[in-house]
C-alpha cells in the first residue's frame, strides 16, 4: 500500500508541472502577432510617370485610391483578397533598374535597397497594387506599366 500512496502523490506532483507547461505552450501559442512593416492603409499622393509609359491613367482618377494589407486580407481599392500570401525581396538599385527600367532616385527612392512585395490571391484581383516597393517604413511606390504611384501610409 505504501508503494500505491508513494505513486499517486508522485502522479498528483507531475500532473500539475505538467498541466503548468501545457498552460503554457497555449498561451505562448495564442501570442500577439507584430504586423508587418507593410501592413496597413496606403492611398495614392502622386504618380510618376516614364517618358516611354505606354499607360494612360488618368491621374485625378486614381489619386486617393486606398489599399489596405494584412496578415488575414488585402483590399486593392475596390478589389478584395480574402487568403493573401505575400513574398519579399530586396532589390538593389541595378535589380531596382534592371525591372523597371528607371533608375530608383528618379521616383523618389535614394540608392538604398528597395523591398519589393508581392501579394498573390486565391481570386483573380486587380494587378494595381499587387506589386508594393517599399523604403524604409513610410517611402512606398505601386508600379504600373511604367507609371509609378507614390502611395503614403495613412495613420489612425
């Protein structure tokens, strides 16, 4: 009997140590999630357009445009993406020139690394703001057929 005692008081013991690491391991489970340094509300200030953009966009006509990215949705002006799935780069200023075909500085990039992100949806949605180019936090561009759109993030 004194085994048996000796053994439900050892289970007793461990039982609690291990329901405090399970505890545990939901609750660092269920963390906060940091948004991206992209995610949020972006909306068109501006465009720049290339000498040789075949593109004709009205500008008033897209000036104001919101876009809005998140871990769980993306909404490209009037286009939703309920499953977006993002993919970065870096690009340097030659990569930078060898895509676009216009040297970064000229859209209002300095010659430091640029991010490139690209979203990709379950849904066919609209192409404009599927591209987002990005320096430092708050310097972004959405290209277009060698129209550039200088976007701001929008702050609550």
């Amino acid at each position: 009997m004194k085994i048996i005692g000796h053994v439900k008081r050892f289970w007793k013991f461990h039982s609690l140590i291990i329901g405090a690491f399970g505890i545990c391991a939901l609750t660092l489970g269920c963390a906060i999630h940091e948004p991206s340094f992209y995610e949020g509300t972006w909306v068109i200030t501006d465009t720049y357009q290339d000498e040789k953009s075949s593109q004709n966009t009205s500008k008033s006509r897209v000036l104001g445009s919101s876009f809005t990215y998140s871990a769980t949705s993306a909404q490209l002006d009037q286009f939703a993406c309920e499953v977006p799935e993002y993919h970065t780069q870096r690009l340097s200023s030659d990569d930078f020139y060898s895509q676009y075909k216009v040297d970064p500085q000229r859209i209002g990039f300095s010659r430091d690394d640029v991010t490139k992100i690209e979203l990709t949806c379950a849904s066919d949605v609209a192409t404009l703001g599927r591209t987002l180019l990005i320096q430092q936090s708050d310097n972004a561009v959405i290209p277009s057929n060698g129209t550039f759109f200088r976007l701001e993030k929008a702050t609550i």
